[in-house]
C-alpha cells in the first residue's frame, strides 16, 4: 500500500536514508584502504562505521512502517501510526477512485 506523506516527512526520510549510505561507503573505504596497507586500526575503525551506520540504518527504516489492520466487525482497515486527518483523506481519496465524489 503506498501512503502518501509530506514533502517534510520525505525529505527527513532521504536525507536519514542518503546519510547512512554515505556512511557506509566511507566505512567501506576505511575497511578496505584497512586491508591494501595491513592496518588493523583502519580496517576496525572501517568495520565500526558500517555497523552503526547499519543499525541507525536498520532503527530509521523501521520508524518507516506503519501497520495495517483489519478490523472486520467495523469493515476498516487500521493503519497505525497515522496523523488524525488520515481517515479522512484516505476515505476521499478513495471515493474518488472509485467515482463517487
């Protein structure tokens, strides 16, 4: 299901997304400039790098989910964590896709 999210939002996920991944090329570099010379300071200096960068990588995606559930007694789908407005817009958006609004 794709959700739609504020150009705020997107631009905190990019720029947490596009950090990481700089992070661990440079740790990467470290790693192997690490073995090219046989410096061990340099390959675990490397190695360090691009497993905090992994784990802040790993926690920032996570805070990317959102869950859905169905509630059947009440006929919705449950999407969680969402802005109070959601409900409303998902329901217009909605409607108008199925050409009732």
């Amino acid at each position: 299901m794709s959700l739609p999210v504020t150009e705020t939002v997107w631009s905190t996920w990019s720029r947490r997304n596009l950090s990481t991944l700089l992070l661990m090329v440079f740790g990467a570099g470290l790693i192997a400039g690490g073995v090219v010379i046989d410096d061990g300071g340099l390959l675990s200096t490397g190695m360090a790098i691009v497993a905090l960068a992994a784990a802040y990588r790993a926690r920032a995606h996570h805070n990317y989910w959102t869950t859905c559930t169905l509630d059947p007694g009440a006929g919705l789908v449950i999407v969680d964590p969402a802005h109070p407005d959601f409900d409303r817009q998902a329901r217009e958006l909605f409607t108008r896709s199925i050409g009732h609004g």
